[in-house]
C-alpha cells in the first residue's frame, strides 16, 4: 500500500522573487526533463555562434540549471561560466560538471562578476520568468554590462503572437527511472493585461523504493513576449535586434510559433 506525504505549497512569483523558487522542484528537474534534448539544443546555439564568427570564445551561461548546456557547450570548444539563482541547481551542476564549468550563483537581473564575455545565453525561457518591465530592463542592463564590444546577448522565451493563437490548456507529464516516478500536471492560468502565464503545478513523486508518494504544489508565472517589447528595451539598454528566429530554426517566427529565439548584439 502506497504511503502518501503531501509538501502543498504554492510560490507565485509575485515581483518575481527567485530566493526560493525550485527548491523543491529542482531536485527532481533532470528526471523531469530527461527527454529534453539538450544535445540538439547546443549543437543549434553553436551553429548561432559561429555564423556570428564567435566560435571559441567565453561565455557566460545565466540560468544555467544543472549544467547541461554549459557541458556540451565547452565541448564545442567555449569557455563557459555558468550562474543560476538555485542552490539546488548548482550542485547538481558542480558535482556532475565542476571538472569542466565554472559555477557561481547569481540572478540575471543583478549579478557581478569581474570578468566580460563574448557571449552571454539564457537558455530555457530564463528571460520569460521576468515577468515585470522593471525586471526585463535590470536583466538587458545585467548582460550588457558583462558582454565585450560588439557581443551577443542569445536567449529564448515564450512568443506573444504563438501563445495566443495557441492558447494553453492543461497537460499531464509522466518520467520514471529506477528510483523514481514522476507526475507532473500543469493548469495554466492566463493574465492577458499582464502577458503573464500562471503554470500552476501539481507533481506527484512515487519513491518506488519506499513506496511513497510525496506531493506539493509550485506556480511558475511566464510572461510572453511580443518582437516590438524587446526592441524596446533593447533601445533602453543599447542592444539591436540582429535576427528572430523560430526556436531550433533559422526562419522568422510565425503566429504558429510558441518559442523563439533572439540574438541581440551590444552597440558601441
């Protein structure tokens, strides 16, 4: 018989506060994601780089999770340092990748470091988690105080135009491995005069060793965005738009499109 341990809270992002955020949920965000493609992912930020005759160079990698785009990006021949908000995160990215990437915590919308880079990405809809302007515009002049001249700011986020021509309904996720199984039912809750996404969580984790099922609930907020409000605080924070792409392609996005990806480049 299954012994049941509900952990219920919720942790809307209200001023979109990350002190806390994942703490629970990163724990199990590798099994979660397993069937993430990370290695196509980085082998399309690597063909990015080099048509923007880059490749080899350093790159800071904000938001960088457990280290898995980090990994495969120093072994396309990038010096890469990784930041998160987490501490979950990072010591799943220390312990499986410290030999290869550096890690420090930081928030993308005030971290230092006393160093600048050729290529600054935020991978994985890092830049939709800001879901105020303030926080948008702190993030654009975080990145653009850390890139060399003429570098390039890369990221992904949820597209406005995709997003309501599509709207989101509720799904169910199921992973498992040998210790754990995991349900994950999202219910979106959407704010249209805010752009923002409420996910709302229930996941469901089955210590099939223990045979126990702990519960607990999260709220992950996602702001959309549209192509005219990121010229405008790339205009505030003295970025260009130099391409939008179609996440993974090398097409301009359509109203079709939930995600996409931008390359901004710093001006002189």
């Amino acid at each position: 018989m299954l012994r049941k341990k509900s952990i219920k809270f919720s942790l809307r992002l209200k001023h979109n506060k990350l002190m806390s955020y994942f703490k629970e949920y990163s724990k199990y965000y590798d099994l979660i994601y397993k069937d993430k493609n990370y290695l196509s992912e980085a082998f399309y930020i690597d063909k990015i780089i080099r048509r923007l005759k880059k490749e080899n160079s350093c790159l800071l990698d904000i938001g960088c999770g457990t280290g898995k785009h980090a990994s495969l990006l120093v072994e396309k021949g990038y010096k890469v340092h990784g930041i998160d908000n987490s501490d979950t995160m990072l010591k799943e990215a220390v312990r499986n990748f410290g030999g290869i990437v550096s890690f420090s915590k930081g928030d993308i919308r005030n971290f230092k470091l006393d160093k600048t880079f050729d290529i600054i990405t935020s991978l994985f809809h890092v830049m939709s988690y800001q879901i105020r302007n303030e926080d948008l515009e702190a993030s654009f002049k975080s990145v653009y105080n850390h890139l060399n001249p003429g570098g390039y700011f890369l990221f992904d986020c949820w597209y406005g135009p995709g997003v309501m021509n599509d709207l989101p309904t509720v799904k169910m996720k199921r992973m498992k491995d040998k210790q754990t199984e995991i349900i994950r039912i999202a219910e979106p809750v959407i704010h249209y005069n805010e752009s923002v996404v409420d996910v709302r969580l229930q996941i469901l984790i089955n210590d099939l060793k223990r045979n126990q099922v702990t519960e607990f609930h999260e709220i992950h907020s996602m702001r959309y965005l549209f192509r005219n409000e990121v010229e405008l605080f790339s205009k505030m924070t003295n970025f260009s738009i130099e391409h939008l792409y179609s996440w993974l392609k090398f097409k301009s996005p359509s109203e079709k499109d939930w995600y996409v990806f931008f390359i901004l480049k710093k001006n002189a």
